[in-house]
C-alpha cells in the first residue's frame, strides 16, 4: 500500500510503531523490567501493604476435575512452570551457541569454558568454607550463577568505554556458566527421585530426538510431548527446568530446505508474479493468493525451527516470565539488622565473598591462566582488563542465584531470607565497581 493512500489513523500508528518496537526488543528494556519488578517487590514487601504481597505470591491457584485436583500457590506455578519456558529459551539459546556461535570456534570455546568453571569453582568453594559443616553447607551453588539479563544491562551503561565483542563474550560466559548451573540443580538440588517417571521423561526426551532426526518440525507434536515430558520430570523430583533444556535440544535446527534450493524456487515464485499485467490481487484472486502463500512457506522451511522458536520466546521471558519471577521472588523483609546479618552469619558471607570476590578471582584467573598457557584466546578488540571488569560484573547473580537458593532453602525461611538480602547485596556491589572500573580503563584509553 503507497504510503499517500493510507489513512492519517494508519500514518500515525506507524510513526509511533518503529520507535516503539525498537525500545520493547531493546536488552536494555529487559533489563529494565527486570530491574523495576525487583524494585516493586522490595518496596511491597517492606511496605504497610506488606501481607498483601504475601497473600499474592502464597494465593492457591488450581483445576478440579471431578477427583483429581491440581493445586499449588503462585510463586511455585511459576518457579516450576513458567520458570520452564524460561530454562527451555535458555537451552535454545545454549545449542544455537555451540551450533553455530562463539562456542561453535574451539579456541573461543576453551576460553569460555575455562572461564566459566573458574567462575564457578572459586565463589562455591569460597561459600563452603565459610558454611563448613553447617546446615547451610547445601547452598554452595548460590554463589556459581550470573544473571545475564542484568549483567548485559549494566554492560549496555558503559558501552561506550568498551569494545562490542566484550558483550558477545559475556553472553558465552553467561551461556557456559547457564549450563553448569543447570547441572548443578539436576545433580545436587534434587531430594528423592522416582524412577518410573525419571524413566518415562527421559523416555520421551529420546522419542523427541529420534523425532527430530526423522524430520518431525511441527511445533504442536514438540509442544504436546513437551508438556508430557515437563510433567514426568515434575513427577519425578528432579526439578522441572531441566526438562526445559532438555526439550530445547531436541528442536531441530536445520532447515528444511537447502538454502540454494529455497532461494530458487522463491525466485520462480516472485518472477511469475512480477510478469502480471494488472497488479497482483492477494485477497481477490486466488492464483496469486496461492502463490504469496508458497513464497511465506519456501521462507519458512529455509529457516531453522530453533531459530524461530528463539525469537518467539524471548520477548514473553524477558518481559513477563523473568519479571513475575522476580516480584515473586525477590520481596525480601530488608532492614539495616538484616544488612548487617548478611555480613555477620555464614550464609550472608558465603554468598557475598563468592559472588563479589569469587567471581572475579575465579574468571579473570582463569583467563590469565588460559592466555598464559595458550589453551585458548579471546575476542579481537577485549583484553584481559575488560576480562577483569566483566569478571566484576559476573558478580550480578540474581535471577539464577535466587532461583537456586529457593531450592536449596526450601524449609528453611531464615536461611532463605539471609540468602535473598545477601544476593541483592553481592549484585549491586558487582554491578557498581564493575561498571566503575570498566569506565574508569576506558576513559584511560582515551586519554592516551
């Protein structure tokens, strides 16, 4: 439609949409929620409206059917459930990477990998010296996890002072770090296991790749059995995030056709319609009809059913999922005694000292180590001083962290509650010197 004869309704609408759609795609946005929920459920939590936020997140929310009842309070519908959709973007994002990402090169990807485990080791072995012996010894994974949403957030403050490539870094960083927590969860925060239903999601887990292989790519058949495994892996006491990555790498990420092949036929296709006389009639004529529709399908098989399900997923995680998990999650009681026992008893200290200090002796260590020993490199433009301000910044441990620290602490509300101050407290500490030093080498740069 020429641009003079849409309506004034249809030119505004327009004008407002790219600059609209550009800020809601935007990380910084995703950041952003992320940040403001957080900063609504301190506030509720530590508000006089205080016993309405706990009547919200503990609210019973169920399905009767005849007998059978469903029923579980919000906060664990959407620990257990939505945090699902969440873990499976996370896994799509985690075999994209190693497919055809910075992970895909090995000498980016032992880089990345030895960064990641050196950030991962330090800050839990840290925590359990501090808790030696204590029954708050459970929560060394606590300190292991950065938050990517927030750490690319703060990145995008400094952007100007440091190279492009440093971001892609701390994506894989995040992405390796991503899968050591998740092994961390199946491995170590699981109590008591079912093997009937371990059995039968793994069972269906393999039935989704013999799928996968044989060419199924209808994303119906994948969400029908995903469900079903999502519901095996509940049953079976493992959490159920796992089944969420553990779908993910079943979606087929090849395309259906050849890229030439599809390239050709859409050729045919627009040529045939381009050699119309009078202009071509999509609603009016079902030839050309027909014809737009196989140049939408030839579009679609030339792309990969990882990559679409990764673009329809992020917004909804970034904007709904990650912040309700966060209003869920993060009202922590804080108070000035709670501060000071964040820095006085182990579980505070633990998680503290492995996330602000931890971090960054494990990564930028471990980096030293791989430039020094040459078992890896890292990207063109980042040095290990960027390295040693990311490694500050990975300190930003919220969402994973908390996440963790909920299955670590179940039953227990004072460790709990210690864990959450203490995660807060370790974030925003990250985020500052991090962001400081960042700035400050390369203001330097600068200069020189």
């Amino acid at each position: 439609m020429a641009s003079e004869s849409k309506n004034i309704l249809q030119r505004g609408l327009e004008y407002m949409h790219e600059p609209f759609s550009g800020f809601i795609r935007a990380q910084t946005t995703s950041s952003l929620f992320l940040l403001l929920s957080t900063i609504l459920a301190l506030w509720w939590a530590n508000s006089v409206y205080s016993s309405t936020y706990l009547d919200l997140v503990h609210t019973p929310i169920g399905i009767f059917l005849g007998d059978v009842e469903l029923r579980s309070s919000l906060k664990h519908i959407i620990n257990d459930g939505l945090m699902v959709i969440f873990f499976l973007l996370l896994g799509l994002e985690i075999k994209r990477e190693v497919l055809a990402g910075d992970l895909a090169k090995p000498e980016n990807r032992r880089m990345l990998i030895v960064c990641a485990i050196g950030g991962m080791i330090i800050p839990a072995t840290i925590y359990t010296l501090f808790n030696w012996g204590l029954d708050s010894q459970i929560g060394w994974g606590i300190p292991m996890a950065t938050d990517t949403a927030f750490a690319l957030g703060v990145l995008t403050i400094v952007r100007k002072y440091i190279p492009a490539s440093l971001l892609a870094f701390i994506v894989g960083l995040a992405i390796v770090d991503d899968v050591g927590a998740i092994l961390v969860i199946a491995l170590f925060y699981t109590q008591e296991i079912s093997v009937i239903y371990l059995f039968s999601a793994c069972s269906l887990i393999t039935f989704l790749a013999v799928a996968n292989y044989a060419g199924v790519r209808q994303p119906l058949f994948y969400i029908i059995i995903g469900i079903a495994t999502w519901w095996m892996m509940l049953m079976s006491g493992v959490h159920a995030t796992v089944a969420g990555v553990a779908i993910a790498l079943t979606v087929p990420a090849r395309p259906k056709l050849a890229s030439a092949q599809s390239l050709d036929k859409a050729k045919t296709t627009i040529s045939s319609l381009q050699q119309e006389i009078e202009e071509v009639d999509v609603l009016g004529s079902q030839e050309d009809h027909k014809q737009v529709l196989e140049v939408r399908d030839l579009a679609e098989h030339a792309g990969t059913p990882l990559r679409r399900w990764e673009d329809v997923l992020h917004l909804p995680v970034a904007l709904f999922i990650l912040p309700l998990f966060a209003l869920t999650n993060a009202g922590v009681v804080f108070s000035f005694s709670s501060f000071i026992d964040s820095l006085q008893y182990p579980v505070g200290l633990g998680i503290i000292s492995g996330l602000v200090v931890g971090k960054f002796i494990g990564i930028s260590g471990a980096c030293w180590l791989a430039l020094h020993y040459k078992i890896g490199r890292l990207p063109k433009g980042v040095n290990i001083q960027h390295i040693i301000g990311a490694s500050l910044i990975a300190g930003i441990g919220f969402t994973m962290s908390t996440f963790i620290a909920t299955l670590g602490f179940d039953g227990q509300p004072e460790h709990l509650h210690n864990a959450k101050t203490s995660i807060l407290v370790a974030s925003v500490i990250s985020a500052f010197f991090g962001a400081l030093y960042l700035r400050f080498i390369g203001t330097n740069k600068r200069k020189k």
